[in-house]
C-alpha cells in the first residue's frame, strides 16, 4: 500500500505547487492581508493547493511520514516555473537550478531515511508537547522576521510556515493511518486540530510569499516541513532513522546541495520574481 500512497502524494504534489503559484501572486500584489479573500484567483489557487492538501492527507493513510513527506519536495522544481510564468516570463537559470538543487538533495536526504510502516501512536502529553515546541519556534521565527526586509524575512516566514504545516502532516498521519477501519477513531480533539493548524499553516505561508521572494520561501517550507515531518515520526511516532554509519558522507552531501541551493534562490533579486 506504500506505492498508492506515494502515487497520491505526487498528484498532490502537483496540485500544491501550482495552488503556491497563484495565491503568491496575488499575496504580492495586495499582501498577506483579508483583501486577498476578494481575489478570485487566490481562491482558485487555495481550491487547487487544498485539493493538493487533500491527496496529501490521504496519502499519509497508506504510507508513512518518512515515505511520503519527501514527495512534497517535488513541488518545488513545479511552482518555481509556474511562479514565472504568472509573471509572463520564463524562469530564469538560477531559480531552475537553485530549486533543482534544493529538491535533489533534500530527497536524497529523505531517501536515506529507511521506509518501515509502523502504526502511528502518539499519547495526549507528547501531542500537547510538539505543539508547544512548535509554537515556540513559530513565535520566534515571527518576532525576528519583523526586524528583517527581503530574502531574510521570507525565509524566517517560511520556516515557522513550515513547521505548522508539518504539524499538519503529522496529525494526519496519526488520524488517518491510526484508524485501520475504525471510524469511531476520528473523535478525537488530534481531528479538531488538524484544520486549526492548516488555517495557521495558510496565514503563515501567505505572510512569506507576500515579501516577494517566492522561490526562498517556497523552499524554506519545503524544506523546513519534510524534515520536521520526520524527526516527529521518528521521535514521536516510533518511524526509523538511518543508523547506518556509511549514510553520513551522502548525507552531509545531500545537506550541502539543499544548503546550497537554498542560498541561490535567496541571492534572487524581487524583480526577478515580479516582472519579465
């Protein structure tokens, strides 16, 4: 079943990525703001990116976080093209391999990660402690993000943007793949919290593509989310980590391509992102 659940996640992937494309136009043209709501095309493109969500969730049923998470990175090498073409141009050098590097070397990385199904269980007090972690990390990334412009603050956006969207994934993955035909399991408050941290996962992620440096904040996210996804399901939910000592030189040099390919698209002038 680990195959379904990796082919739903690339369809969502696909969907997420060009659901990013169009709600980042519009957050620049009239920021992270309630004016967005008389948008329609941020409404086409939050339809699109929550049918992504969608399939994503469902993907978290058949398969486990560190199996499916590393599909999201896929959306990367799609939004970055997308982005461009909203613009009317076509997606520069530097943007095709910043965001080509990112997502090569982060899959690496997530590809290192031994892939075992184990039934998610996670107790009342360890659920109520990852959130508080999370919203720690959160409140930090926001308070410093306030005293930085440009790619910095992006980045700083996306981080906390990303760390509540792997909040997200890793509820569904307990409700969903905890279930094993039991419906009567979705009563519970990991349920109610799931769409509470998806609309703080949105908001997030609006503020950092409203800075205009699409490419660093798409990346942030996806590199921030996959990543926290999967030291949860390690920590957390009992998922396997490489313990192999013979993974640690392809993993400094999967973490050095995505370090690198992330400091290229942050080297991105705005304009680049916004005019042809």
């Amino acid at each position: 079943m680990t195959w379904v659940g990796l082919i739903i996640a690339l369809a969502g992937a696909l969907g997420y990525a060009l659901g990013a494309a169009l709600q980042q136009y519009e957050a620049v043209a009239e920021g992270a703001s309630l004016r967005l709501v008389r948008r329609p095309r941020w409404w086409i493109g939050g339809v699109i990116g929550f049918t992504g969500a969608c399939l994503h969730a469902v993907a978290l049923s058949f398969a486990p976080l560190v199996a499916v998470q590393p599909i999201s990175v896929a959306t990367l090498v799609f939004a970055v093209p997308l982005a461009a073409f909203m613009y009317g141009r076509k997606p520069y050098k530097a943007e095709i391999f910043g965001s080509m590097a990112v997502a090569v070397g982060l899959l690496w990385l997530m590809l290192l990660v031994p892939h075992h199904d184990v039934p998610p269980r996670l107790g009342n007090g360890a659920a109520l402690g990852f959130l508080a972690v999370i919203g720690v990390i959160v409140l930090v990334t926001q308070v410093l993000a306030g005293r930085l412009h440009g790619p910095g603050r992006a980045l700083l956006l996306s981080v906390g943007a990303g760390m509540v969207t792997a909040s997200v994934s890793t509820f569904v993955r307990v409700v969903g793949g905890g279930m094993e035909g039991d419906w009567g399991r979705l009563i519970h408050w990991f349920t109610l919290a799931v769409p509470v941290l998806l609309i703080c996962a949105v908001v997030l992620l609006q503020r950092s593509y409203a800075v205009g440096y699409f490419g660093i904040a798409y990346a942030g996210v996806q590199v921030v989310d996959p990543i926290t996804s999967v030291l949860a399901g390690a920590l957390l939910l009992g998922e396997p980590l490489p313990t192999s000592p013979s993974t640690a030189i392809p993993a400094l040099l999967a973490s050095a391509l995505t370090i690198g390919g992330t400091i290229t698209l942050g080297r991105l002038a705005p304009c680049l992102f916004y005019t042809s």
